[in-house]
C-alpha cells in the first residue's frame, strides 16, 4: 500500500516525536511505502528555519518532499494562505491508497480534493490539532483565517473525506464551532508514542540514569519543550524548590526564549536538584523519558505528554480538557496553580507507592490507547 501524508500547514523535523514523524515511520516499519509532503521549513535548536525544496528518503524509510509556499502579497500573507507548485503531479505520480492530511488549512487542498475526484477509490483522511488555544486567539485569525478561509476549504473537503480524525477534545470542539465538521464523519484519534520493548527501555533508563548519577533510590523528574511562559516551567522549579526533601532530581530539556533565560536560570542554579540539559534532539530526549518517573507539563499541551505515557511515566499536568477527558488512566497527578504542584509532590514524598501506581496506569494507557502500531492499522482499513 502506498500512503501519502500532507502536512502542508505545518513543518516537518527528522528526529523529532510528533505525530508527523511516528506515524509515517509506523507506517513503513508496516512495509508501506510512504512519503510525507511538507512545507519547506523545520525546527533548528527550537527556532523554525527555511530550507528550500527538498526530495530525501529518510532512514525510516519515509521519502520526505518539502515544498516551498507559493509568494502570495508577502511572507507573513503566503504563510497563511499556504499554496504550493506541483503538489498534484507529485501525487499523481506517487498514486497513494491513502491520504492523511494532517489539518485542511492550506489552499493547495484543493490539489489533494482534485486528485481525489479522479481518483475515487483513494481513502481520503484529515485529522485536526486546532484549538482555541493555539488558533484563532485575535479577532483577525479567528474571523478571516479560520471562519473565513480556512472553513472555505475544510467544507470543501468533507465530502470527500472517510473520517475527519480529532486529537481531542478541545479540537473537536473548535472544528465544530468554526468549520462546522459534522460530529458524524468524526472520530478520535490521539497523539500517542512508540512502545519499546522491555529489553530496550532497561537499556535506555540505565544508561542515561548513570549519566545522570542517580542513585537507586532516587527519582527523575523530567520537564520538557520550548519554555515559554506558557509552559509554567518557572512555577514547577519554585514548586519543586519548596519540598526539599523529595528525593528527586528535576531535568529540564529545551530551549529558553532569551527574556526568559535570566528568570529561568535563576531558579535552576538555586537548587543543587535541578539540572538544565539544552535542546535534546527526538530520540535522545525519548531516552530521557526511559529514564524519568515523573513527567512534568504544568502548562501548555505537548505531544510530549503523550510520549511520556508510552515510556512508562507517571504524569503531572495541568487539567486540559482533552486529557482529562481522554487520558486518565488514574496516571496523571492534576495541577491547576503552584500550590497544586508543591502539594502534588508532597504526596509524592510521602506516600512510596504512588508513582509505582500512576507509571502501572500509563503503561495501560499507552498499550490500550496510544500504540501507534494500533493507530496506523486504522488508516489501512
């Protein structure tokens, strides 16, 4: 089978963990052949950079074509309105039984609805990771991109699709209010992780657990992403500094936005506990999450999270709807303000058994949920 991914409206990193990457890689490890169609853009050290056409086959397996936006009024107005050259011959060419797009926000959609009006037989799929929190958040977005364009483009498409895929529920619920999907062609379908087997994950947790020099005893907290105020990262270290006597280390993986590094390197430094390792690439920090017992995410959402689950973790996080709703699986520790963090890891502290308990709901969580190798059968269907 061949399967096509577009992820046009966004950029596509080698290394990373998203959904982009673990999905097309699941798809080939299924001897698939698979290509992933992207804007011509990806991240560096946690800033986004051009990178000009490109046609590569990745060692996974997946050919990755990065396509540049067509000039359209200037950068920021070609950004949004996101055309590319040729994306229909290149599917013509490559012939897809499947076609994922990942998000219908780009105009060049309209390709992918061409091809299949002549190709009827072709399984068409979108899924959506849109939400008020990250879309949409000014009257201009909201109104012109999302109500405007961007629902011009997705009603376009509906008739077309087999299923119209959401991550969650807080995207559920912004594709209903502003492209008006129907709640019949929907259909969940979490961000979820790779499971290791166990040999491997030992192996992974004892290397970077000596790297560390943890003792037996000892546990790891692992905090990750771009660290933007957004992420909280500066209440989880005054948190964590307020319960010194958890037997815990805290490492901190990413990358701190320039106004935020004197705050931020303040409270690392103040506690001998806390570590800062810098931008991790996907794998390395899949690694650290072998390694971690604790996941910390006390702000904004993360495919991370997700991750985590599938290494094992327990979690703490901050009440999101999407998770509350579809990840509990008595796993995740809630945490709405830096009083709930600092309680959460008193818990923590006194009670040895409560972190053996969450990491037992992850595991079930990630095996009857998250596997990828059990999302990808769905689009072979």
């Amino acid at each position: 089978m061949k399967i096509a991914h577009i992820g046009l409206a966004a950029c596509y990193t080698e290394g990373m963990t998203y959904q982009d990457n673990q999905l097309a890689e699941q798809n080939a490890r299924d001897r698939h052949k698979v290509m992933y169609i992207s804007n011509a853009a990806k991240y560096e050290n946690g800033a986004i950079v051009e990178t000009g056409y490109e046609d590569v086959l990745l060692p996974g397996g997946v050919r990755l074509v990065r396509m540049p936006y067509v000039h359209v009024l200037n950068r920021f107005v070609s950004s949004k309105f996101r055309k590319v050259q040729g994306l229909y011959p290149l599917l013509k060419d490559f012939a897809p039984d499947v076609i994922l797009s990942h998000n219908l926000s780009y105009w060049s959609v309209l390709d992918v609805i061409r091809y299949k009006k002549a190709h009827p037989e072709v399984k068409f799929y979108a899924d959506t990771h849109t939400t008020a929190y990250n879309s949409g958040t000014n009257w201009l977005s909201l109104q012109v991109l999302h109500r405007g364009l961007y629902r011009y483009l997705t009603q376009k498409a509906l008739p077309y699709l087999e299923k119209y895929l959401y991550v969650g529920e807080e995207e559920r619920q912004f594709s209903l209010q502003n492209y008006g999907v129907p709640e019949s062609l929907m259909e969940f379908y979490p961000l979820g992780g790779r499971l290791l087997p166990e040999k491997e994950y030992q192996a992974a947790r004892s290397k970077r657990r000596a790297e560390l020099g943890l003792a037996e005893d000892e546990l790891l907290l692992v905090h990750s992403g771009k660290l933007s105020p957004q992420k909280r990262t500066d209440e989880l270290l005054r948190a964590f500094a307020a319960v010194p006597e958890l037997n815990a280390r805290l490492t901190v993986i990413g990358s701190i936005p320039e106004d935020r590094k004197d705050l931020l390197t303040s409270l690392i430094e103040a506690d001998r506990r806390v570590s800062y390792l810098g931008w991790k690439s996907g794998d390395e920090l899949q690694e650290y999450l072998c390694a971690c017992d604790l996941y910390c995410q006390p702000g904004s959402v993360s495919a991370t999270m997700q991750n985590a689950v599938c290494r094992n973790c327990g979690i703490l996080s901050y009440p999101h709807k999407d998770y509350v709703k579809d990840l509990d699986y008595e796993n995740i520790l809630w945490a709405e303000t830096e009083e709930d963090i600092e309680e959460m890891f008193r818990q923590i502290q006194g009670d040895p058994t409560l972190l053996k308990s969450l990491r037992k709901g992850s595991r079930r969580c990630a095996q009857e949920l998250l596997d990828y190798r059990k999302l990808a059968t769905r689009l072979y269907q």
